[in-house]
C-alpha cells in the first residue's frame, strides 16, 4: 500500500501528482457523502499506524521477514482500516465511505511522511 511513496526512484513530480489526485479524489467523495469527524479521525489514526508499523518493519523486523513480528506488523494496519471499514456496514453503504476512509488514510500517510517526499529514505545499504 503506497509503496511508491517511500520509494527513492520516484520523481517527486509524479508523487506530487498521485498525491494531488487522492486529494481530489477523496475530496470528491467527501463532497457526495460526508464522513463524521471523528470517523475521519479514525481513519487517519489508522494512517498514523501504518507508518509506526512500517518503521518498526524496516528498523525492527527486516532480517526475519517470515517472522512473526513482520508478519504481525504488516496485518495491523489492515485489520484496522477494515474495521473502520466494515463498522459502517450499519448503515447500509460502505462504498463510498469505505473508498473515503481509504483516501483520508492515505493523505495522513503522505502528509506525516514527508522525508519520503524528499527521496532522503534511501534504504538499498540496510537500516542504518
């Protein structure tokens, strides 16, 4: 998931334009039907999350990747952005909830990550 954020070949252009287009698009879907506000705090919760989790996989976990804890910290972020997902299946449609909730984590992803903008996360030595 947003892998391309954190990689150091991407242009900082084409990033800037994926992230222009989530915006948009997240802002769309905002417009048609609006989330709550402490369900979009949620969501981005949850994007906070993810990159605690990736951070610990990369520092922590990355010389035993069929580990146990590698394991545990890829399926975090998942289990929780389905959740959040599925706890609006109360109310009948999570599509476009869902499809909202997904573009809010992902902005909190590229928002609280901005070394991976600057290509300044070259890993390709290992964890330093």
């Amino acid at each position: 998931m947003l892998e391309f954020w954190f990689d150091p070949k991407v242009s900082i252009f084409r990033k800037l334009m994926i992230f222009i287009v989530i915006t948009i698009v997240t802002a769309l879907l905002y417009w048609m039907e609006p989330l709550k506000p402490d369900v979009i705090l949620m969501y981005l919760g949850t994007g906070i999350i993810f990159l605690i989790c990736r951070y610990c996989k990369i520092h922590f976990a990355v010389k035993n990747p069929t580990g146990l804890l590698y394991r545990l910290l890829v399926w975090i972020p998942i289990a929780l952005l389905l959740a959040l997902i599925f706890m609006h299946m109360q109310e009948g449609d999570i599509l476009i909830a869902g499809a909202q909730g997904i573009g809010f984590m992902a902005l909190a992803i590229c928002l609280f990550s901005p070394l991976s903008l600057l290509n300044q996360n070259d890993l390709s030595n290992g964890p330093q």
